[in-house]
C-alpha cells in the first residue's frame, strides 16, 4: 500500500508499504531531497531525515 499527497509543490510520503521504497525511487528518477517529505515521521523527527519537513 502506498499513499502519496502533492501539497504546495511538494511530495508527501503519509505511507510507503511498497518493498523497493517509493523514496528510492523518486531520488533515482531525479527528484530533489527539497521536494519530498517524510510525512509519515512526526514533524519534529523529519529535521533529521535530510529531507524537507514541510
């Protein structure tokens, strides 16, 4: 299962069940860390992730 939002330009991952990594793949096809939030990590543990947090 997999649940993907585009909110202000942004890629949100709320839920990645896939077995590959929907992330992964994103980054592969060129998609910057600055566009994909880890939505599915509370807000105060994405400043870790090196993605944007919001």
């Amino acid at each position: 299962m997999l649940q993907i939002d585009i909110k202000d330009e942004k890629i949100w991952i709320q839920h990645d069940g896939t077995e590959i990594g929907i992330v992964n793949e994103l980054l592969d096809l060129g998609v910057p860390n600055s566009d994909i939030v880890l939505a599915f990590l509370a807000p105060y543990k994405r400043q870790y992730s090196g993605f944007v947090v919001s």
